[in-house]
C-alpha cells in the first residue's frame, strides 16, 4: 500500500496533498479494522460458546465481559479484554470459554477483518506527532452511513463514516512462533508513543488463539514509545497487532 | 451491501469484486470510533491520584471515574503505566504501558481493571486488592492512563 494512491479527505482550508495524517478527516491508506460481526452471549450456562464463521482465516477478535456472579463483581458494568476467549483457526468458529471459578459465560464479542496470521505492516504516515486534537468543525465533513440506516442520525453507531470522529488502526500485524523459553518476543515500531496492543496466543498442541490482556501470572505484555515486549513463557505460536492511534500521539 | 453505498480500495485491488479486508473503507460495516470535541473527551490521558493502601487491607478501590453520555454500555480500552514508592519492583517497569484489566504484581495477585458501569455512566478502572496468602502495602500507587471510548455498544 502506497502513500500516493487512494483518498484522502481534508478539513477546510487544509490542502489534502500536504497535510500531516492527523489533520486529515480521512485517509484510504489508514487500515481501520471493520467490525465484522458482533454477538452477546448471556449466561452460557455451560461455561462456553463457539461462534461459527466463514472467513477462512483466525480474526481478530475482541470481548467485553460482563463479571455477574465472579469476583471481582461488577453489577452491569463490562470489563473489556479478559483473557478468556479463544479463537479457533480453519475449522471456522472460536469459542469463548468462562473465565476459572465461573461457570457463566456473559458479555459481547466483535469479530474484525483481521487475518491474525498473516503479517501486515501500515505505512508510517503520522508526522509529526502533535499533542492537541485537530480542530473540529462540526459544520464541515463527511459521513457515511451503514446499509439502511439514515445519515442524519443522531446516534454514531448508524454511521461507517464520520468526520467528527476517529478510528484506531492497524499499525501492523506481527504472527510467529517460539520455543519453551522465557526469551521475549521483542518487536520494534516507529511510532514514537505506547500503542495499543492486542497479543494472541496458541500454545503448542492446542488449537485455540487465546487474547492475552496486559499481564498475568505468568505472561507479561508492555508496551514503549520504541517496542512491544511479550514474555510467554511457552512454546507457541502468537500474534501481535499493534495499533496506530488517530488521536494525541505523544 | 446491496448496490448502493461507498466503498474505497487498498492498492492493487478492484473496487467491485473483493475481499472485505481489500477494502480501505466501506459502507457496509461499522468500525470503532470515538467522538472528537466531547467533554470530558473520549479519549485521553489521565493520571490518578496518589493512592495508598496498607497490606492486611483486602477490597476494590477506584482510582479513576470518567463520565461518558451515551445512553448504553459503550465499547471500550485502556493502556495504562504506574508507579509507586511501595513496593517499589513496581518500578522496574516504569515507561512501560500495557492493557488493562492487568495483574500488577503477581505474588499477591492484585489487579487493575477498566470497566464500564451502567449505574453511573461511566469508565472505571479499579485497584483490586486481594489479601491471601500474600500481601503487600502500597504507596504513592499512581497510576497514567490512556482510554477510549467507543461508540459501539457492548
């Protein structure tokens, strides 16, 4: 992908060829995951859920996770990221797999257009780094709105497309493999700020992606203004997606 | 997608018969997004307050509250850094972010989590603080955070 191909919206009185990636309401270049699917599983009784899909390829998937009846508790409240749910490559289907001490199974999941195995890197288009938001004209822009729904709107989630808002994107898509070792997993970036990062992993003889959130017991996962660190201390395959980020950046 | 709507390409990829992941943008699917201009922003850093808690003491503590209008439950993430003067192997990663909920120090198995809370309309990440066999003071715990909040409904 090419910095000279595509489109590229700006605001008024920015002159699109020149403006800097924060500026602009939209870049055709920016890689911005789209949600494929989302579903609610809601007291999944049997502590499990397989969602089935026809993409031929691992995802990228996310969940927010309702904790009723564990501990910590949150009545109504969702955490997002726990490290339950596992993906499950080929066959088609991941499933999402209670967390331990808890035989419910309750919260949402989004599937995204993101083949976790295939390597995918973004060009670096954001420079300099500003520290304030543009500014916003909510008087100018462009929205697009999803299949059937009105462009006028009042709520965003009708929208595909809107200027006065902001998406994350894929800074890059980072697959491979490890032994049985503490040796981290060490991937350098230019971004130049601690981006967000989404680490999958398949343990050796396992089939399942299982999403790792920032640490646990026995996994680390850090993020710096030059590199993400993953220690694993297992034999496994992974994925690391970083994220670009379309808003402060320092 | 019907025959109507937008869609824009990546490089090398015809517009009218391709892969949804060869597409730059399109019409047909939703994206996380976050509103630009809100009060209190829906995305930011934030840092909290010092927070101090001595070892025998068990329970959650909130450490930040952040308010957000939408009438829903909204999709959301946070990176976070921290430091502290006790203990201070909390140290040892300073300039270091990483996703919440996280495990912080793993002796004693306390936690940071991030949450969304219906009763109050807002994004809340707590200090969980474990008293089992293993137990520690904390002091100075500050913790730098970036989040998001998403117009997606969760």
């Amino acid at each position: 992908m090419d910095n000279d191909f595509g489109i590229k919206i700006s605001p008024r009185n920015i002159n699109a060829f020149t403006a800097p990636d924060y500026t602009l309401i939209h870049n055709s270049a920016w890689v911005i995951p789209k949600i494929l699917f989302k579903g609610e599983y809601v007291d999944a009784g049997d502590g499990s859920v397989i969602v089935e899909h026809d993409l031929g390829y691992v995802p990228m998937f996310l969940c927010w996770v309702r904790k009723r009846g564990i501990t910590p508790t949150y009545e109504n409240g969702v955490a997002a990221l726990e490290t339950l749910p596992s993906g499950t490559p080929v066959a088609n289907a991941f499933t999402l797999v209670a967390p331990a001490g808890s035989s419910n199974l309750d919260g949402v999941y989004m599937v995204f257009d993101v083949d976790i195995e295939s390597p995918l890197q973004a060009p670096i288009l954001i420079e300099p780094h500003p520290v304030d938001e543009p500014a916003i004209d909510r008087d100018f822009g462009i929205k697009i709105s999803l299949p059937g729904k009105d462009v006028n709107s009042e709520d965003t989630r009708d929208l595909a497309l809107d200027s006065n808002m902001r998406s994350p994107q894929i800074a890059s898509v980072n697959p491979g493999s490890k032994g049985n070792d503490s040796t981290p997993i060490v991937i350098d970036h230019e971004l130049g700020y601690p981006p967000v990062i989404f680490v999958y992993v398949k343990l050796d003889g396992e089939t399942n992606y299982k999403f790792l959130a920032g640490g646990g017991t026995d996994y680390s996962v850090s993020s710096t203004n030059e590199s993400i660190s993953v220690v694993i201390p297992y034999a496994c395959a992974y994925s690391v997606i970083i994220l670009k980020d379309p808003f402060r950046l320092s | 997608m019907g025959d109507y709507g937008f869609k824009d390409t990546i490089k090398n990829s015809d517009v009218y018969d391709t892969a949804v992941r060869n597409l730059a943008t399109t019409s047909e699917y939703p994206v996380l997004k976050s509103q630009l201009g809100e009060d209190p922003p829906m995305v930011d850093f934030v840092q909290s307050e010092p927070f101090n808690v001595e070892s025998a003491t068990a329970g959650t503590f909130n450490l930040l509250t952040i308010p957000y209008s939408y009438s829903y439950l909204p999709a959301n993430l946070c990176i976070a850094s921290y430091s502290a003067s006790t203990p201070a192997s909390l140290n040892d990663t300073a300039g270091s972010y990483f996703m919440l909920p996280k495990v912080i120090f793993v002796d004693t198995e306390d936690q940071l989590d991030a949450y969304v809370d219906e009763a109050t309309s807002s994004l809340k990440i707590d200090f969980i603080k474990r008293n089992g066999f293993f137990q520690t003071a904390y002091e100075n715990f500050v913790l730098n955070v970036k989040y998001y909040i998403f117009d997606e409904d969760v």
